[in-house]
C-alpha cells in the first residue's frame, strides 16, 4: 500500500471511530433517563379524588324482644334517605345486615345495632363496644317509627363523627373536612411521647412515673396501638420552672398567657427523637423563693392545673414548690396521667374537645376510616405534584427506583379501595389492615418524590450539553474532517495524469539546476 493509500486508510478510521463510537457515546453520556411514570392515570385520580372510593361499614341488627322479619331492610331505605339528604365527598354508606343464623357477634369488633322495648324513646351508644341500644315502646311499633328511629341515631349520632366530616356543603370543595380542633397535631402513625418533671431549685426529687405508666398509661397505649405507636421518655429537670414568677400576680391565665411568658423550646429540643411527630407532658413546680401561685385553681385532692398547648401538649402546673427529698408517688401521679390521658385523643385529633369522649370505640373505628382516606388524598396529592414536577422540567432525571414506588404507591391505593368497598369485609382486622396500608402508601409516595436525584434537581438542560462539550467536540471535528478532506485531496490530484506528469518535469528540472550551481 502506497504512503497516499495508508493516509486515506487512516483518516476513514478516524472518522468512522468518531462517527460509529465518538457520536454514541457523547448521546449516551449526555442522554438523561425518564422513566415512563403513569401521568394520566394519576391527573385522572387527582381530577376525581374519591370516584372510585366507595366505603361501606357494615351494620349489624338485632331485637332482643319482638322479631322483625324485615327490620334490616326497613332500616337500610331509612339510611340511605338520610345520607342522600346531604352531599358527600366520598361515596359513604351504611349496610344494615340482619345475624346469619349462628352468627356470634362481638360487639367490639362489630358495629351492632340493638333494639330495646321499653317504655321511652331514646338511645345509648356503648362506652365500652361499638354496640347502639336504641329503645322503642309500643306506640313506635304501631306508628312504624323504629325504621326512623334506628335510621338517625346510626347516622346522627352514632357516625356522627365520620358523617359531618364526610359530608360536605355546596361551596366546598371535593376534599374530606379538616378537623377544626387547634390542638391536634398531623397524624403519623409514630408519636414520641416526653414525660418531664421540672422544678425551680435544685432539691432531690424521685418519682414512681414507671410504674405509674405502666398501670394507668401501657393499657391505653395497646388500645390505641392500631392506630399509633408511642415512644416514651422520662426526664427530670432542676433549676427551670419556665418563668411562672412571672405569672405569680395573673388571675385565671390561659395558654395564651403562659405562651408569651414561658419558653417550651427547651423542653422540646432537649430529647433526639425519630418520630415525625412528639408530644410533650411537662409537670413543673415552683421554687421556694416564688412561693404559692395564686393564678392556680387547685384544691387539696388536685393541687395543680393542666394547662393544653397547642400541637405541643399539657403543662402542668402545681399551686407550690416540692418539699425537700420529695417523692412523687402513684397517688400524685395517677390523676395527672389520667387527665393527660383524656386530652391525648384531642391532640391525636380524635375529638375535637375532651368532653366528646364518651364513646372511645367507636370513635376510634371511624377515626381508622377517615385517616385512611385523608392518607389516599395526601398520597394521590404527592403523586400529581411528582407528575408536575416532571413535566415542569423536561430535562430532569426520572430514575427507575421513582417508576418501581409509583407502581407500587398505585397497587397499594387499590388494595386500600378494595378493602373499604367491601361490605363482606368489616371489623377492626379491616380497618385496621387499610389504616396500615394507607400508612404504607404515603410513605412509598413521600419517598418517590423526595428520591435524592429527584430533589438534587437533577437536570441537563440542552444548552448545557453545548457550553460543555462544544470547547472539547469542535477542535477534534475540525481536526478529523479537515484531515479527511485532505486526504481526499491529494487523492484526487495523484489521479490526474497530466498534472502528474507536469509535476514529475518541473521535479526533474529544479533537481538539474541545483546541481549546475
């Protein structure tokens, strides 16, 4: 192969490297990968929230006295006229069922209907089941009232809960009520709990606060362990009684008074603490030199006052400081474990005073529901904004890992409907299994759209791609393809043969006249 041949040869090899490799790789190297999400299945989930949603909690009806053959079906068109009064932001139903011969029903599993002959109209919702006694007389059965009569007090008084929270008015919007209570803090199905015990000198002070957990407070946390999981410490804190000689002279302060003068921060940051959210029991006692608080309505059985913070939790305050080498016993304890025991279910957002919790078990049932629907409308909420998100910028990285939790957020959200929509289902295995489930599916959500590449904005816009490989790309293009042109060139000129021979003369005469000099 001549010199000319083996310059051609190797300038087509540089050119086809660049081309067949240099071009691929920059493409691949440049080239961001968006995993294919569902965007249209999830706007059309966010556009009808709870279209697909339709949550029936069974009922089951029993008499105890007279035999109606037909009372359920009765019941059922009473029912469903009542919530159709009203317009819903999901679909909500109640499905009144008659015991199949045999059945046994647990009244603290079940939700159980029981008419009661008396000699008065009324009813009563259990305290300690999710049993409703509702009591008819004679005259009700001749006028065909205990329809009616069953009907309201399921839908009114018994889910009354679920039902105004459910229910909406014409001006709002399609979502589910917030609750209106200031002192709840946001569900989590994690709550840490800090138990602090604070007083204004530094005297020796003990106290029985694990064994007094263990008996009044451990029976209450399995009860609401379905729905959260404490975590407890317990601490003791000298020399800070947050400033209450500041209040020594006030009359009847509220919480809003102790806010401006006392600083919680301290307490709230002196625990490390997983859970997203925390809850705070602080029992304070003044030092000696402050002496009796007047603002505090105690008496000799109570010598203190709880005072509700909210989204933070209860302050307790004693009228007078601690004796030396004090021990706070069960007797002391108990009460004021008790008391925060009550206000617990309204930060938990369970009702929105603590005078409502007359009937725990039931509320705690419908309490299941709704979070489990407010978790699908977060989640759905989470997923539209990924999908906004990644239309928004069309040049940020969508990773495989986001694709594999959509898909599994979705599969989740389908499990959870197929459990509220089936009236076969019911009972605390139910709700409690789609309460988990919907726990899961804000999580899987929350972690799809916070995914580190998704919140490091990690994106390649197109002018980038030039800013950065032009300086790098434009000396090597001009190098190969002027090299390649070149060589084409002198190809081109070798081929001709006059001036071939042209240039072999005028070769010949300049060697001649060199040697004549």
């Amino acid at each position: 192969m001549s010199q000319l041949g083996l310059r051609r040869v190797v300038a087509l090899w540089f050119v086809a490297v660049y081309i067949l490799v240099g071009i691929p790789l920059w493409y691949k190297l440049t080239t961001i990968y968006r995993a294919p999400l569902p965007s249209t299945y999830i706007r059309s989930i966010q556009e009808n929230m709870h279209s697909d949603v339709h949550v029936v909690v069974p009922v089951y009806v029993r008499s105890e006295t007279y035999k109606f053959p037909d009372i359920h079906d009765a019941i059922q068109a009473q029912v469903n006229a009542l919530i159709l009064s009203k317009a819903t932001a999901v679909n909500w139903s109640l499905q009144v069922l008659q015991p199949e011969q045999g059945q046994v029903l647990d009244p603290e599993s079940d939700h159980v209907l029981t008419l009661v002959l008396d000699d008065f109209t009324g009813y009563s919702v259990a305290y300690d089941s999710k049993e409703t006694f509702v009591f008819f007389d004679n005259e009700a059965v001749v006028s065909n009232d205990v329809p009616f009569f069953a009907a309201q007090t399921l839908v009114e008084h018994t889910f009354a809960t679920e039902w105004n929270h459910i229910s909406r008015g014409e001006d709002e919007n399609d979502g589910l009520r917030e609750p209106n209570s200031e002192m709840a803090i946001s569900y989590a199905p994690a709550v840490h709990l800090s138990i602090s015990l604070l007083t204004g000198d530094g005297r020796p002070v003990a106290w029985d606060i694990d064994s007094t957990l263990e008996q009044y407070f451990t029976p209450l946390r399995r009860f609401l362990s379905p729905l959260v999981n404490f975590t407890v410490d317990t601490s003791i804190v000298q020399f800070n009684d947050l400033n209450l000689e500041s209040l020594h002279q006030s009359q009847n302060p509220s919480w809003q008074d102790l806010a401006h003068t006392i600083d919680l921060s301290e307490l709230s940051s002196m625990n490390y603490y997983l859970e997203k959210n925390a809850l705070n029991l602080a029992i304070v006692f003044p030092s000696p030199e402050v002496g009796q608080l007047a603002f505090i309505n105690a008496t000799k059985e109570r010598p203190w006052q709880s005072f509700m913070v909210p989204q933070w939790g209860a302050l307790v305050v004693n009228k007078e400081a601690l004796p030396d080498n004090s021990r706070l016993t069960k007797d002391y304890l108990a009460p004021v474990i008790y008391s925060f025991a009550r206000e617990l279910f309204q930060f938990l957002g369970l009702t929105s005073e603590t005078a409502d919790l007359t009937t725990p078990y039931t509320t705690i049932d419908s309490f299941k529901r709704l979070t489990t629907l407010k978790s699908l409308e977060q989640g759905v909420e989470t997923l539209w904004s990924l999908v906004k998100l990644t239309e928004q910028f069309p040049q940020m990285s969508v990773p495989k890992q986001v694709l594999d939790d959509v898909v599994r957020a979705l599969d989740l959200r389908l499990q959870i409907i197929e459990l509220l929509n089936d009236p076969n289902q019911g009972g605390d295995v139910t709700w409690n299994k789609a309460l988990w489930l919907s726990n899961a599916f804000v999580e899987v959500c929350e972690k799809a759209f916070f995914h580190k590449e998704m919140v490091q904005q990690n994106f390649f816009p197109q002018e980038h791609k030039v800013a950065v490989y032009l300086p790098l790309l434009g000396p090597l293009s001009v190098i190969t393809f002027t090299g390649l042109i070149n060589a084409l060139r002198e190809k081109k000129e070798s081929t001709d043969p006059d001036k071939g021979q042209e240039s072999e003369e005028k070769r010949e005469k300049e060697a001649a006249e060199s040697k004549v000099t």
